[in-house]
C-alpha cells in the first residue's frame, strides 16, 4: 500500500493515468496523490495514447561544467544551459525529466541555421523566434531568425527525419538550449488548448505550489513536453 508523505492524500491505484508519483513514498504508477485540490502528472509515467513529440534524445545541452550531455542522458539536478524571455542566460537545473529511457519512434523536422546548427525536434515542439514569438517548429519556414547561443540566426534548412527516442528536460527557466538553439521544454497537446502561454502560466504555478508544500518540483510534469488539463 502507498505510504503518504508531507500530507498528501493518495488515493487507490484505479484513479487515473494522470498522476503525482512522487508525493507518495511507494506509490504505483496509477496511484493519484494530491495537495490543494491540484492533481499533477507524473512525470515518469507515459500512457500509449499519446503520440511522441520532444526532441531526439540525441539532442545536446551544456552543463554548467563546460560539459554536454544528451537529453537522452540528462539526470534530475543537472545544472543546464537556459534562457529567459529577454535573452538572458544561465545555468537552472533540471527538475522534471518527462520521459524514460525510450525508443519510441517520431518523425523529427530537423532545423539547420546559417551557422550550421541544427537540432532535431518534433513539428509540434515550441520554440521561440528572434522576437520572442513563441510557434511550433511546424510552423517555421526556411529564412526565420531563431534564437542561439551565439545570437539570432536564420534557417537555412528544415528536413524530416524518422528517428526513436523522445526527451525533453524542463528546468525553472522558461527555454532551453538544446544543439546551441533555444527552444521551448515543451510541444502542443491537443488536451491543452491554452496554446505554449497557458502551458507556461500552468507550469509556473505548479512549481509554486509543489515548492509552497514541500513536494518534490519534478512531480511538476510528465509526458512528452506538455502539461495536461488541470
């Protein structure tokens, strides 16, 4: 039986596959714990309606060490390359890691910058322009400036690959650096309306909340770069 932990109410494994795992010490992936009303997904458990969308675990991020590491890789606590929406860079860590170590297969857009930068990701994955329009990659065409770790650059080059295994990481800052390109953690669910503003704004209080109770913040997301409906 589940173990209840800083007050959480875990309920029986028959709920739903959106979960809190972590708030509960032995929990099953089905179990629900929940803290003020809000039921938050776990974020290591998938559920097979779902179509992969992320980038490819091959994907890099800097470390704050001068290392990189694959997504595919990645641990919860590592300190990443990330930016906030003014352009401003630092090292956040990692407090959600949505996916296990997968081969699930994906059609990936992979999108090349004058600078050759290039960097694999789904059509349905966010990610900024040069002015801080946040789109999905589907919706970029060749000659749009996005964002690098160098400055803005244009695409010069956007091709479909079928590749397998999805990842993101979704760190306390709103965009990531993933092959030297800032893009968004997360892509479009068609069970969030809300488009990548509401996803940010739901993400942003959950964090605040898990953080206000004492809950571990990578209970905060589970599948695929999205947040599902509260």
């Amino acid at each position: 039986s589940s173990q209840q932990k800083e007050g959480a109410v875990c309920t029986g494994a028959q709920e739903s596959s959106t979960v809190v795992a972590r708030c509960c010490a032995d929990a099953e992936s089905s179990a629900v714990c929940s803290t003020a009303g809000v039921v938050v997904p776990d974020p290591y458990t998938s559920e097979s309606e779902d179509t992969g969308a992320c980038f490819h675990g091959n994907g890099t991020v800097l470390l704050e060490s001068g290392a990189s590491k694959r997504l595919s890789e990645v641990n919860i606590g590592d300190r990443i390359k990330t930016s906030d929406d003014k352009g401003v860079y630092s090292f956040s860590p990692v407090v959600t890691l949505p996916h296990k170590k997968n081969t699930e297969p994906a059609a990936f857009l992979t999108l090349t910058t004058e600078t050759k930068k290039a960097v694999d990701m789904t059509a349905d994955h966010f990610i900024p322009t040069c002015d801080y329009e946040v789109k999905t990659a589907g919706e970029l065409v060749v000659g749009d400036c996005v964002l690098t770790m160098d400055g803005k650059e244009t695409l010069v080059g956007i091709t479909t690959t079928e590749k397998s295994g999805v990842y993101t990481a979704v760190t306390e800052n709103k965009f990531i650096v993933v092959d030297g390109i800032v893009a968004s953690p997360y892509s479009f669910s068609s069970k969030d309306d809300q488009g990548p503003k509401g996803v940010y704004e739901k993400y942003r209080e959950l964090l605040a909340l898990t953080k206000s109770n004492g809950f571990a913040s990578k209970a905060l997301k589970r599948l695929r770069g999205s947040l599902q409906s509260l």
